[in-house]
C-alpha cells in the first residue's frame, strides 16, 4: 500500500482537476497526519477516509 500525496496550485474560487502540481511525495505518515490536523481543523473533517480527495485551503 503506497502514501501518495500531491500538492498544487489552484484559485480558491475553482475546486476542479485543473491544478499546477507543484511537488509529490510517497510514505510520509508525518506529513500526513499533519495535513489531516489541518484539514480537521479547517474543514471540520472527523475521519480519515474522508479527507481523500479533499482540498485544504
């Protein structure tokens, strides 16, 4: 099982597919685990399997 993770950027105003990547990274828990704190406190996420696929602004 692989940790994928993307970062890139887009208009807050537009949620779609048309985003630049700007970096990658594999099987970083870490990371992870502070992008999901950081969408649990912005976007009032609980579980983890909902915050795939999910923007954090």
């Amino acid at each position: 099982m692989g940790l994928d993770m993307y970062a890139g950027k887009t208009r807050k105003s537009t949620v779609d597919k048309t985003a630049v990547p700007i970096f990658y990274w594999r099987k970083h828990p870490d990371l992870h685990g502070w992008m999901f704190d950081l969408a649990k406190s912005r976007l009032g996420i609980n579980e983890m399997r909902c915050f795939n696929k999910r923007p954090v602004f």
